[in-house]
C-alpha cells in the first residue's frame, strides 16, 4: 500500500471506540489511495469496552480478549497505520501537526495532519490521599487496570473488599466482588448509592444492595487508605470510621482528558471536556474533530452541556466523525441521559432529567413515583419495578424517567428515552402503543401507569 | 345508595376490560348521586385478561381466578349495578333504552338511558366445517372456553393435539400444548405462521417452533374435523391430509361483536367494528360511545382503520370514555399496531406496517434485515435477535419494525413504536440514546443498527 501517494492524511488520537470507530468509518468512505489514516495509542489495546470490565472481573466474562472488538492487526488489516503504545505529547495547531512519543524507546517525531480526531478519552478521578497508590488499591479504567485487579484478587487471602465510590462503576464492581465471593463495603459520599438518580430512588438501590449482603456506607468520604507492615491495603479510613479491606477499588468516575487539547488552545467546557459542534468540529476549528470521553455532549432536555462517559456514546461519535471527515455528512444531536446498570438482579435505569436538574434547568415539574410490575401481575417471574417520572409544568412534557426493578425494569427507559427525544408529553404518553402480552408487560405498561399519574397531576396542579 | 335520585343513567353493555374500565373511571369522577351505572354482562365473569388463558391451559398460571382482574362485587362495592347473566338484545337509539333478557330466566325488560357505552368484545371466528362442534374441539375466547379445555384435557388419554391458525392464539396455544406435555401440531392456513410478520420473519418462527418439537403445516386449510365412533374428535382433515388429534384447539381469530349495534343501525367499517371519533363516540351519535374489541382503530402509520382485538386498547378505550362520560376530556388518538408475543422462550414482536401494508397504504419504502444481540456479544446469555425495519423512500421516515428473538427481543419492539408515535425518520433514530451496559444491549442496540442500515439504504437508493 502506498500511503505517501494518498492526497490527504487524517491523525487520529486515541485508539479506542470513538477514534477507530472514526478511522473505521472513514475508511470505509475513502480508500487508501484518497486519505492516508495514522492512528496513535499509548496502551496495548485498540477497541475494547472498558463497560465490559467488571464483568471479567467477576468473572461472567471468561477471558481478557472477549472485551477486544478489534484488535491492532484487525485495524492495520484495514489500511489503518495505527501506531501502539505511542503517545500524542503536543497538538500543534498552526502547524497542523502533533508530536508522538516512543512509550517504551522515547523516541519522539513529529507528524503532519490535514485532518486531526481528538479521541483521547477520560481519566479516572483519583482521591488525593494517603494511601491511595499502596498496593491493593486498583482502578478499573483500562484492560491493564483489570488484569492488575484480577492478579490482586488471585494473590490475597484476605475476603474482605471495600468500593469507594456507588456510581456506575461502584455498583457494578460491587457486583463482581460479591460473584467472586467477598465481602464486600460500598463507601459513598452521597446520601444515597447512585447519585444519578434521585434520592428517593437511590434508597431503592441502597436497600436492594443490603439484601445483597453489600454493606452500604452513605454520607462518607474517604480520607486516606491504611497499610499495614507489608505497605498493602489493609483498611480504609472515613472521618468517622475504619473498614478493614483486603483490596480496594476506586469507582469514582472520571474526567475528560484534554490536557493536550487544553495545552493546543482548543476550547473546554465547564466540565473540563472539548466544545464541538453538532458534527463533532472543535469548535472554531475546520479540520479538528473529537469525540468519545473526552468531548461534552448536549443535554438535549436541559438545553446545557454535560460531560458523559459511555461507550455507545463515543462508539455514535466515531461514526459521525468518520462520516463527515470521509466526504460524508452526519451529526451527532446530542443525548437524553439515559443510562442502564444493575447490581446481581436489581436492573438500575435513568434517563433524562432528575429533580435537582431540572431545579438547575429553571424547570418547574410534577413528579410521581408509581410501582407496577414486569409482566402480567398473575404470570411467573411478575417483579415489583418502581418508576418515577418528571413532567414539566405548563407544557406537560416529559422531562425524566428512573426506574428500579428486576429483570424487564432497565430497559423500559428506553420507551422514555424515545419519548424525551421527540419531546411528548406525558398525555400523549398515556396513548402510547407499547408491546402487551401477559408474559411481556401488564395490560397497562408501568412507564404508561406513570405517565398517567403525572398527566393526572399536572391536571390536577 | 339511592340510584333513582342520580340525575342521569349510564348504560354499559359488556361487564369486560373496556366497559368495566369505562365504568369505573365515569365512577371515580361522578358519584351515585350524579350518575347511576347499570353495566350488563351476560357472562358469568368481569373484568378478566382473556391474554391470559394459554398460560392458564399451558399451567403457568394455576388459577382461572388469577386472571380475574375484578370481580362483579368488587365493581358492585364501587357502586356499579351490574346485571350479570344478563344479554342485552336490542339497542332502541330514538328510545334511548336497551332490553336485556336475564340468561337463566328468560325474563326480559327496558333500561333506558342517558349514556350508553357499547363493549360488546368479539367472537371467535369458528370455521364452517363439519365435526367443528364435535366434542375435544375448542376455542379460547372466554373463562368458560378455558375450563371446558382444560377439562377436556384432564380426561383425554392420547397426546395428540392440533391447533387450528398459527397467529397470536395459535402459538400461543402450541406453547400451552407443549407444556402440557402434547404432540403438538399447528395446521396454517398460511405459508409461514404469524401472518401478522412478513413471510421472511414469519420463516423464522417456524424454524423456531420446529426446533421446539412442534409440527408445522403450512399453505393448508381445515375442511373438516372428523370423529370417532363416540362422537369424539379423531383427526382434523386438510385438502391433502389428515392429522390424528385427541384434542383441537381453534386459534383463528375473532371478529368484532356488533350484531346488535349494526341491528341498531350504528355505523361499522369493512372490517365489521363500529366507527368511532377520537373520543371514542360512536360516529354521528352524541350519547353512544365504543371501545375494546367490537370497534375499529386507526391506523396512524397507515392512516386507515384496523380491527385490533387487544386488552391494552380495550383498557385504554374503557379509560377514555369514562372519562368523557364522567365529564372530563381524554382521546384516543390510534394504534400503531404493535404487538408482542411468545412460544416458549423465542419471542415474537411487530409495530407498524408490514410490507404489504406498505403497498397497500400506497408507500413506497426500503426493508432491510439485521441481526445482532441481546446483550454485549461476551455478556452471558446474550442470544440472537433479527430485526427487519422498513422506512420511507424520500421521507426517511420509519414505516415498521419486526423483531425475533429470544429474551429481550419482544420489549425492544417499544423503542419503534414509540418512534412511529412520534412520525421520526430512521436517520433520526440512528442518534436515540437508548439504555447501554453490557448486561442490556450491545454498545450499538439491534434497533439501532437496523436503523443504521435502513438509512443508509435510503441514501444509496
């Protein structure tokens, strides 16, 4: 292949889903001959889905390489010149080049770009304390994360795990450690597990995960990891309390990682993540795209920015980038906030706005809070869901959707989240022609049970 | 209760999910004193989910009064006077009275009324065929048609069984069979079973039931049912051959219920349902309102009206014409024809328009099939699902979903149906922000990816 021939050289930055999915795509439009595609990635991975993570760690999911959707010589295959474990050390705008770096010679160079795609991801939220890089102590960011966790796991005696944080990643790893038979305590700051839903709903969470055997620890921060003799983990610490932990997991979160877009004068947002346009452009900026974690994405319901780290967001992203910089045309609208996990058998849903972000949006709403069940109330496997709604003052529209249940409870947000996208009305929801049939829904679907409580209140208000 | 002091009488025909649901959301909003309710049934049951009899014949629910949503002393308690056992038999429209007959005694009399609500259900469509009476052939329309198979059943030694029509009922009932431990054959008249998918989708659940040890037969019609020396069903005969059955359950379908309505000179449409306005009143009556299975729906993909006997409108309608009645305000705006259903754990769903719909409509569109998982590809128990979506040529817009699956297909069909609600295109539903974790769906849901599909068809065409 004679990529020197080709008329223009595309350089992407970060080798996960939003940056080969973008190189991918573009690909796909344009052959080798028409754009030369350099692809750089500090790691040893390409194309995982670090979602995917705790699950290996639990064990559900057997092997390392499950979670790998495409591999460096599958991306190479496609006439991809993607460099490994080379690292992007400077954007170089004005001269439309970036500089790389050797991670295991250090050797540097430069290289030029007609089109640039900023893919660079996040970076988990680590707690400043003492402690806090003592052995013991894993993130669950990267595939290498985990495999340092799984190595911890298979080294240690002890049974005893403590989660910081009861977030996405807090639940779900609090999960893995229950499946791989420890016991296990979920630090949180907040008032209640789940801080993405509301608190009356997150105590739903908070009490399910007690039925779990989970140890629940709200209200508390974490002031500094103890070690023992040996410098491991051996418990950690809160203002008030000591929880003794064999390992650690940190489930924080995390930020955009845009030091190096920051360091070229790109733009950020309040949420330290890129500011696109609607097809993914840096703003201000006509040959530099980004997408994935790093960038903020529009909250379509609030009208604000937000920073989101999800993989089927970065994965719509690539696409949409990969389309426009191969001589295509495709945008990326923005998202409702909608967001699926569980914990053993709990399903855990959200989307759209809560009530604290609606309050920030100058939003006035009704809220109600419904249960109903999964199925038909007299056909086996019936589970208890609760749904809450938020429904705007005035125009009646839908503004929310969380729901807590079993199995058939996390994916109905998706009716909402459908809904919240064409901007319904709750009244218009309660005419909704969604699926019925006993072993599917009960003859009125609980998401319709809400919406015709909130547009009674709201009637009613 | 002092009825005779109420300032006006409504009548219900039908004591089932539309009228009962009328009734008691009039009641909610008017009391005795303001408005009398006499509701007639001439059954002996109320308010229960016909949907639900194959699971109660297959053994999934133990009790028939499980499926009794509401008893007639419960509405009685509410301050309903229900006449049960009582057949109404003439509608007088310039009178503006009924005469019922009470079932055991013959006796008949007038009611008049104020308002009256017309839920008169449907009937089974019973072939006109020789033997179709014969003892050990069933239907499975009410309670009774239920308890006279199940005890059948229990006194029937041979396990043969063959269930005539392979829609909803029919496989439905082939499940029921099958779980009750029967040779199990469905007999369709059509080339593949579910007519109510396109034939390719409809190949799939045949393949499906096969694998579940069920014999299909296809492109054959029932000419008769013959019997044995005791009278007793033997074999049902097709053109071509016969199949032995002990027992024979029909499943073809049913038509509304409107013989005393048209009698009355009340309007139906080609399919024989009564025509209503979105207020479920019947058309040109300003006191007469209908709903559940004896009247016509519109059809908002198709823009033409459908006769869709279904629980969860049944319900709805009963909603909206008691609060009409009741003196508030609610409409019915139409179906988009979505329905689920299941044979054993492969799951069967549908909304919208098939493609002869389309071409019967007058649209033209590009179909395109999918398949993809239920849950990330290395989750476990992700299975198979095949998603056929048809859109618009020029609009975009999405004309229909078909889904087969395994667990977590069916409900999926309610992202579409929500989308068709909407009127969205399917370059439109390329963005949704649908619920993502590995558990749950793939990083791009299967609803996603065929829309993915289906609008770049449409832009290649």
């Amino acid at each position: 292949m004679n990529m020197s021939a080709a008329s223009e050289r595309l350089v992407v930055i970060g080798g996960d889903a939003a940056g080969m999915s973008a190189a991918s795509q573009a690909r796909r439009l344009k052959g080798p001959e028409a754009l030369e595609i350099v692809a750089f990635e500090r790691g040893h991975f390409t194309s995982y889905s670090a979602c995917g993570i705790p699950y290996w760690v639990g064990g559900d999911v057997e092997e390392r390489d499950e979670l790998i959707a495409r591999t460096p010589e599958e991306h190479r295959a496609r006439g991809i010149d993607l460099r490994m474990r080379t690292e992007v050390t400077e954007i170089d705008v004005a001269g439309q080049r970036v500089r790389a770096r050797d991670v295991d010679s250090g050797a540097e160079s430069w290289t030029s770009y007609d089109k640039l795609v900023i893919a660079t991801g996040a970076r988990p939220i680590r707690p400043e304390m003492p402690g806090a890089d003592a052995p013991g102590v894993h993130g669950v960011q990267t595939l290498d994360d985990g495999q340092a966790l799984l190595d911890t796991l298979a080294r240690t005696r002890g049974r005893r795990a403590v989660v910081v944080g009861a977030g996405y990643i807090g639940v779900e790893m609090a999960e893995a450690l229950i499946n791989r038979g420890y016991e296990v305590t979920v630090v949180n700051r907040g008032s209640e597990p789940m801080s993405t839903l509301d608190a009356d709903m997150g105590r739903l969470v908070h009490e399910a995960m007690e039925g779990l055997g989970i140890t629940m620890v709200n209200d508390a921060t974490v002031t500094k990891v103890l070690t023992g003799e040996d410098g491991r983990v051996r418990a950690v610490a809160t203002e008030d309390a000591e929880y003794p932990a064999d390992v650690v997991v940190l489930g924080i979160g995390v930020r955009p990682e845009t030091s190096l877009a920051k360091a070229a004068g790109l733009p950020v947002g309040r949420h330290d993540g890129l500011l696109t346009d609607l097809a993914q452009r840096v703003r201000g900026h006509e040959n530099i795209w980004a997408g994935g974690d790093c960038v903020e994405v529009l909250d379509l319901v609030s009208g604000q920015e937000r920073h989101i780290a999800l993989g089927t967001h970065a994965n719509k992203h690539g696409q949409v980038i990969g389309a426009n910089v191969g001589g295509g045309y495709a945008t990326f609208p923005g998202v409702v906030g909608t967001a699926v996990s569980k914990v053993c058998d709990l399903e855990i849903a959200r989307t759209g706005l809560r009530e604290k972000d609606a309050r920030r949006a100058g939003l006035q709403y009704e809220a109600v809070t419904i249960e109903s069940t999964s199925r038909a109330g007299y056909y086996p496997g019936a589970s208890l869901m609760t749904v809450k709604m938020l429904a705007e003052r005035r125009t009646g529209r839908l503004l929310g959707v969380q729901i807590v249940g079993r199995e058939g409870a996390g994916k109905r947000v998706d009716i909402a989240a459908v809904a919240l996208t064409a901007g319904m009305t709750v009244e218009q929801m309660t005419a909704l022609d969604l699926g019925y049939a006993p072993p599917f829904s009960p003859v009125w679907d609980p998401v319709l049970v809400a919406a015709r409580k909130a547009a009674s209140k709201l009637r009613a208000a």
